[in-house]
C-alpha cells in the first residue's frame, strides 16, 4: 500500500458533502478521503480508458491527477472517449479532458503535460506521481511505461482493450510482476491490430478504466485485494471474466533478479517499428501512386479505368467512391479476389483504393506477383475526401 | 498413444513428449504475442521449451491486445 501522508490534509466543508458517501463507508472514512486528496496520479493518455478512469478518479477526490496526452479529439474518438464532447472535435484532448475533469470537481488539481511520453521525459514525468495508470494505445509507450514504473518503483495500473476484449492488472506492485514478465519481447509490427483498424466496442474501455480507477483506489487507500499476479479478463461478447495467476518472472529482463535493462531504451527501436516503416517505404517505392484529384480527372475524361475498393464491406457500405467496386484484401490474399480483379481489369487500366493507403498496396503487392499491374490511390478514400468530394464521410 | 489435455476449455491431443513450444506450433499461435497459464499457474517463457505436455493438463493461453 501507498499510504500518503495526510498530516497536513484538511477538508473543507465542501468536500465533506461532496464525499459523504465515502466517508460513511468503513473502509474509506475520513482518513480514506483524506489519503485519497494526499494521492497523486498519472494518466499515461486521455483516450478510451483514460477518460472514464481519470472522470472517476476526479470524482472521488483524488488530489493531483497528471493527464500526458498530445493528441486532438477526432469525430471518431467520441464513440467511447466520453471526457470528450462534440465541440472539442480539432481542439487539444488535454484541454477537453482538464475542462471536463475541472467541472467535475473543482478540488481536483492537474497537471497538464501536452507531449509525448519518450525515453527522455518519462522519468522526470513519472517521478512525482504515487501511480501510474497506463492507458496508452501503442506498444512501445506500454514498454516504456513498464519500464519507468519499474525504475522508479511505481505501481503501474494496466488496462488494454480490442474488438469486445478487455485486459486488467496491476504491475509492478508489492514484489508483483511487470509487463515485460508476461511478454519480455514485443510482438512483430502489424500483427496485433490496434482499435483504429480492428474496431472496438464504444463501451468496453469504459468497463476496462473504471477497473483500473479502482484498483488505483484501492492502493491508495490500502483495502482490499487488488488485481497484483492476476490478469483479469473480460469478454464482453459472452459477458464473462476470467482470470490468469501471474508470477514475477526472476528471468525478466527489466524487474527478474540479474535485470539487463537498467535505463530507458529507444523503445520504437525495440518494437521494430523503424524497421517495418523502411521496409513498407520500400515496399511503396516500387508501387505506382495515383492522387485522388488525378483519379477524378481520369474519371471525369471518361479513361478506361476499373477503381476497386479493397477494404471490407461494411466500410463500403458506410462509404464509397462512386463507380467502384469491391473486392476486400482477405479475398484477394485467400485466392479467390486474385481471379476477380482479373475479370474485373480485363484490358482496362486498375487503380486499388482502400481507407488510407495501406491495404490497397499489400493487395496490389499480391496482385503483381501474379502477373496484374496496378496504380495504389494515395491516402484512399480519405484523400478522396478531403481533395474532390467532403460529402463522402471518413470511416 | 496421445495425450489429451485442455486448451481454453477444449480437449487437444497431442504426442506423448510434446513440448508447449511444439503445442503452439502445431496450434499455429505466434508466441510472442502469449501469456499460459498451465494448471492455474503462469508457464514463463523460457519454460516453454523445457515443459512437456501432460495427461490431464489444463492450459490457458491469453493473446496480447494492445489498444487503449
């Protein structure tokens, strides 16, 4: 437990009110509430589970709260961000996220740190907080994170979210394990999908955040049995927890007894994304691009040209450029697409377009292997948007 | 002669001698991307290899999720 110092903590008539329903509970009380206004935590992102844990962490009258974001609200985020409203869309999500957390209680002190968590920050950012609650999106910010927690002796409140899939622990804590026990090496760029391209239940990091807030809680104030050593996790298509027993690893690189990590590292570099981001430039240079005003043009001059759409069909359903047609990449990587493209282009001239670029050139990647050439539109549907026509919505 | 054992709730049967680096393989699962759990208690990694498959044995295998 983290037991802060309350000696020097008063609470006023205000905050008494506002926090009886915790002060007649046993197990918080006033000197409950009181080491919960002595607590400091931060917030490693404002986004699906930092917004609902950081509201409720605000509400209950946690005294500092650190929010480190750099990002601005999309129209997309709103689905599941719910510190973010309507009229925050373009504008800085910490300035949404301090404006909403300020309204709901006033007591609340915040550090605002509108950067990107690195190597070289992270440590003198992390220092001054109890906790640290990671709900971050990347994998190297959670190694990072991981990292610093450990270095500085942090506990660390994990919480990860896909599709209907929710993860909870706590790392790091009471001789606990830490990330890098679970998982000492990265997984290889572009095989776990993140939420922007696999998708995610609105509510699910609602579910997920509101956990961590309580574990964060419940060490502060030293009650109960937290989630350390137990990988909790929920399914919310069949509406079930479960749970994995975790130990510290004494192998683990970072926190095991003979640690071999004992400073930040370049964690971009220890996730392969430099490398995956050359190969895919490589990859691109080989490819020929077509600009979303050029494809108009040609469109409009009446050229021989078939436009396929190779994402999937929902999204093509959601929008479309008109005149397309659809032929999603799962199909062309199976087989089957492969044969359809080539009756589709049957002499004509093919451009492959998807939502911003990437899957129409690992499809037109497949397609000149079997011997059919192709133009990739730059930046996909979203160009489209954005260069010849805005009625159709980026999905 | 196989062994049976319980993966995720379902019954696997694998050749007597397997080792959990070879259930995976033969599961087609990337590694890297795991957390097991074997007879409710986590299997480090670098117990993977040396681990053999036993009658009886109940595994629970976690995939990575990394969104926030």
């Amino acid at each position: 437990m983290l037991n802060p110092d309350t000696t020097t903590i008063e609470l006023s008539r205000d905050e008494l009110e506002r926090y009886s329903r915790h002060l007649i509970l046993p197990e918080v009380g006033l000197e409950g509430q009181k080491k919960l206004k002595a607590a400091s935590v931060l917030c490693v992102g404002t986004g699906g589970l930092g917004a609902p844990l950081t509201m409720y962490l605000a509400a209950a009258g946690i005294g500092r709260i650190g929010l480190v974001d750099f990002d601005v609200v999309d129209a997309s985020n709103l689905q599941r961000q719910i510190i973010h409203g309507t009229a925050w869309i373009g504008k800085p999500k910490i300035d949404s996220a301090t404006d909403r957390l300020q309204e709901i209680n006033p007591h609340l002190q915040i550090d605002r740190w509108p950067v990107r968590l690195s190597s070289e920050n992270a440590l003198d950012i992390c220092r001054d907080y109890d906790l640290i609650i990671d709900g971050t999106d990347n994998f190297p910010t959670r190694y990072l994170v991981n990292d610093a927690c450990v270095l500085l002796g942090k506990p660390n409140v994990y919480g990860s979210i896909f599709r209907f899939e929710g993860q909870s622990t706590v790392f790091h804590y009471e001789d606990g394990p830490c990330y890098r026990c679970l998982y000492p090496e990265p997984p290889p760029p572009g095989l776990v999908p993140s939420c922007a391209e696999g998708g995610v239940l609105g509510i699910l990091p609602g579910v997920i955040g509101v956990i961590q807030a309580t574990e964060a809680v419940k060490i502060i104030l030293g009650i109960g049995t937290t989630l350390k050593g137990r990988l909790m996790l929920y399914d919310a298509l069949n509406m079930k927890f479960r749970e994995l027993k975790l130990r510290r690893n004494p192998e683990c690189p970072v926190c095991g007894d003979h640690p071999t990590v004992t400073s930040l590292i370049d964690y971009e570099e220890f996730c392969g994304i430099p490398q995956a981001r050359a190969e895919e430039e490589k990859a691109k240079a080989t490819l020929q691009e077509i600009t979303a005003t050029e494809l108009k043009q040609l469109l409009d001059a009446g050229k021989d040209v078939v436009v396929i759409d190779v994402r999937n069909p929902d999204e093509f359903a959601a929008a479309r450029i008109p005149g397309t047609t659809l032929v999603p990449l799962p199909k062309i990587e199976q087989g089957p697409g492969i044969e359809k493209v080539r009756s589709l282009v049957n002499g004509s001239a093919l451009v492959l377009h998807c939502r911003s670029g990437m899957r129409s050139a690992k499809a037109l990647q497949i397609l000149q292997s079997v011997g059919i050439e192709g133009i990739n539109l730059k930046g996909g549907i979203h160009a489209w948007s954005d260069e010849v026509d805005p009625s159709v919505p980026k999905v | 002669m196989v062994e049976t054992v319980c993966v995720n709730g379902e019954e696997r049967t694998f050749a007597p001698g397997t080792t959990v680096s070879a259930m995976l393989a033969q599961l087609a699962l990337e590694p890297r991307l795991l957390v097991i759990e074997r007879n409710g208690d986590i299997l480090h990694r670098q117990d993977w290899q040396k681990t053999t498959v036993a009658p009886g044995d109940r595994f629970e295998i976690v995939t990575v999720v990394g969104g926030g």
